[in-house]
C-alpha cells in the first residue's frame, strides 16, 4: 500500500490547528509536518503536543520580512518537499483552514491514482457559519457549502508522488503534463492551471475561509458568504476524529501537569498558605539569664507535612448505577454519549457506573464498563465528573449537565463488585472550595495520579482556584 505524508503551513494558527491535525490524524497519514512561519500564539504547544499522540514533527522556519506570502509559501513548500524526501510515496502540502476530505479512505484515493504523477484535488468552499464558531468545532459547526460553479472551487492542490517533487510543487502550473494528473476518481484532466473543471467525485479539499479569517474585510465577506447548499457529510468522520481528540487531550494535561510539578519542585511555596501572622512580634533569637532560644522556622517542603491536603483522610468509596423514575437505566453507547435504555436484560457492562465518596458525596465520576469514552454535551470536558445535589440519601440530580439536568434520578448500589481504586479527595480549605494552594498541595504528593483523579479534585475548585489554575496551567482548561 502506498505511503502519504501531509504538511500543513502555518502562522499565529492556534484556533485551528488542533482540529486540522485530529483530522488528518484519522485519516491515517504515516507522517504529518507543521511548517511554522514563526508564530506567537499557542501553535508551537499544540503541534508538539500532538507529537506525543501521532507521526507529527514541528519544524519552525525563521520568517523574514522581505518575503511576500506567495514567496513565503514556496520556500516553505520546498522545505516540505525536502524533509519528506522519498521516505512517503506521496506529499500533500495545505494550509490549516484546508482539509482534505476522500469520499472513502487515503489508501482507496491512492490506489486510484495508480501511477499518475499527481492527483489534482479541487477546493469545496464552506461558507459563513450561522453562529461564531467555537474552537475546534469548524467540522461541526459549519453547514453550508458553496455550489460548485463557485468560482474559487476551480483552484486544486496537488496530491503529488515524492519521485517528481523536484518540479511537482503547490497548486496546478501549465507547466505541467496534464497527461500525468488525474482527479481524485482516477481520470485525467483535461487543462492543466487555476480554473481546473470542478469535480468532487473521489475527493475534496474543504476550505473553511471564514476559520482561518473570521475577520475578512467586507468585500471579501461577500464574496465568501457561500450559503448555497447544506451539506453535513463531512461530519461522518467525527467519530474517529473524537477518538484521537480524547488521546491529544490527555497528552496536553500531562504536559501541563508536567510543567506545573517543575514549577512545585522549584518553588514549594505554591502549594502553601500564607503563614499566620500571630507570631510575628516574637524574636527569632532571645538570651535569657538561664537559657537562650533561636525560633527556627519550618522549611516549605517542612510546612507541606502538616497541610492536610497533602494527606486526605480514607473514606469510602460507593459505586453504583443511575436509574430514573420510569425504571431506565443511564447507559453509554458507542459515540460515548449517555443515554436511557428501558431493556430489563441490559448487560452490567453497558450501564454508566457512578461512583463517589462518603467524604465528597457532592462529586461524581461516571465510568464506562464497556471501554467507550464517556462524552458528556459539553464537549470540552476531559473527564466526566460532575457535581450533583442530593435530594434523599438515594436520589439525585446533575447541577452542572444541561443534558442530564433537571431529571430525578436513583443510585441504585451495584451488586457485582466494580474494582475501582481512587484515592480519597482533599478537604476544601476554603469556604468557596478548594484553593490553588490547596489543589498543588494535593498534586505534589499525588503526582502520578490518574486524570480521573485530577478532574474529581479540580472539581472541589473554588472559582478563584479555578482561575489560578487557568492562569498556571492553561494546558488544564479542558477540566475547566
């Protein structure tokens, strides 16, 4: 089977990188390369993030300003060209707001293209989204398409064999053999340069203008407007997107909770509160007739043994399941999502497992027993712990879940033993709830905790906690 790398030329591309490589991540590409142009946004973080999660390289070019963008373009695209050399069959080289979108699979469009030099791809431009778009929700949250006599869909890249990148590079050139490029679909075309014939059988290139330049002027906002045809189809590629979106997400804690331990080993201090003023007017040293003193002051990491956060009190652990008043268990399906099944023969593994602890009853971790993720509406939560409200001492409902909000549901005890080891939740060590003190208190002891642990703890957050977290760790905005 023929091999593919994909590169993707960047610039200050945060709000949609993330997405662009999850994406072409499903897709399967051997190798993915992010050529940056010298951002100052959170491009950098999030490509070597997802190194951590699939075959992709950062590699920043030094941008000069003597370079106009067509100019910058080719050079980048020749460094694409060069770092591939012949180790893929095949290069693909776009920009974040292009994404390449085969009818069935990557190895299916190669094989079609049999030895042909290249594969000429035509843009589908996406039009302005009926609301703003939230990050790393393009796919989903644009519908509509331009038609194909749109005439921008006339522009194609090239999806070109590495044997012929010496002269086989970006988009359609007359200087090249229209002869040796066929369309996604495997037939030739019949003009070489901008303005090929749209056609979409086989493959597209979906090009999300208004993500990568929401802020367009008004000439070009119109002309880019595009609401001439719905077309969701792209969607149906969520679902494995999702998958490796839940790996990088994991990947991007870590770091995150990586850097912030650095931070606690160098200065303990974070994890203390400010010491009581009460002792203040007390020398340090003191010489007495019959004795003398010197006040010694206990070290940070001296301070940290006797924060009870450090340490939390055992308490038990309950797990159970989650049933409403109509007898409907909560179970997870395969997208992830919960939802009710009135089945009286459900298997235990389909069924959502609660679980909580005596010391936090207000805290609770729903798990799959069946292997799925659990994917809860709000799609930027990591973990899916959730605080709820106690009614009586078996029913309950969710505070923080619009789609499992204001519904009575039941803890029903599980009879079959669910082996489950969490470790027992910090007390609050404010009024409000947990402090940032008080959270990497907890975590410089716990640094190998699971993430689980980590999303039931932040959960205990105090809203300023919260935001000191924010600030801290961005990387952890996925539990906020």
């Amino acid at each position: 089977m023929p091999s593919a790398a994909c590169a993707v030329l960047t610039h200050n591309a945060a709000p949609l990188l993330k997405e662009w490589l999850l994406w072409h991540l499903a897709l399967g590409f051997e190798r993915i390369l992010v050529l940056d142009a010298g951002s100052t946004d959170n491009t950098q973080a999030i490509a070597l993030t997802a190194e951590h999660i699939g075959p992709v390289e950062f590699h920043e070019f030094a941008r000069t300003d003597d370079l106009s963008p067509h100019e910058l373009r080719q050079v980048l695209t020749a460094e694409a060209v060069r770092l591939v050399g012949r180790e893929q069959d095949w290069l693909l080289v776009l920009d974040v707001d292009e994404f390449l979108d085969p009818d069935t699979t990557l190895d299916n469009l190669l094989v079609t293209a049999g030895d042909a030099d290249a594969i000429a791809i035509n843009w589908c431009v996406y039009g302005k989204p009926l609301e703003p778009v939230p990050a790393g929700s393009v796919i989903q949250a644009s519908s509509y398409r331009s038609a194909s006599t749109f005439p921008d869909n006339g522009m194609a890249r090239l999806f070109a064999q590495t044997e012929n990148l010496p002269v086989l590079m970006d988009v359609l050139s007359p200087d090249f053999s229209p002869q040796r490029i066929v369309r996604p679909d495997g037939t030739p075309v019949d003009q070489a340069g901008p303005g090929l014939p749209v056609s979409w059988e086989g493959a597209r290139i979906l090009h999300y203008v208004w993500a990568g330049d929401p802020d367009m002027p008004p000439h070009l906002a119109e002309h880019y407007f595009c609401r001439d045809e719905e077309d969701l189809s792209p969607r149906r590629r969520l679902p494995d997107v999702s998958v490796i979106r839940h790996d990088f997400m994991d990947a991007q804690a870590y770091r995150g909770l990586a850097d912030l331990l650095d931070r606690l080993h160098q200065d303990p201090s974070m994890a203390l509160p400010a010491l009581p003023d009460a002792g203040s007017s007390m020398p340090d040293h003191g010489q007495h007739e019959r004795f003398s003193f010197h006040r010694v002051l206990p070290s940070a990491r001296e301070r940290l043994l006797l924060t009870p956060q450090t340490a939390p009190l055992p308490t038990r652990t309950r797990t159970g399941f989650i049933r409403d008043g109509a007898g409907n268990f909560l179970l997870v399906g395969e997208d992830g999502f919960p939802g009710l099944s009135n089945d009286q023969n459900i298997q235990t593994t389909e069924k959502l497992a609660a679980i909580y602890q005596d010391s936090h009853p207000e805290i609770l971790m729903l798990a799959s027993l069946n292997g799925h993720p659990v994917q809860l509406a709000n799609q930027s939560l990591l973990r899916p712990v959730l605080k709820i409200r106690w009614i009586d001492a078996n029913t309950f409902v969710f505070e923080d879940e619009s789609s499992l909000a204001d519904t009575l549901f039941h803890f029903v005890v599980a009879d079959e033993k669910i082996s489950l080891d969490l470790p027992p939740l910090p007390a609050t060590d404010t009024p409000e709830g947990l402090s940032f003190n008080g959270f990497c208190a907890w975590f410089i002891r716990h640094p190998k905790c699971a993430l689980r642990d980590v999303a039931r703890v932040i959960a205990l957050l105090s809203e300023k906690g919260r935001s000191d977290l924010e600030n801290v760790a961005p990387e952890l905005q996925t539990f906020l």
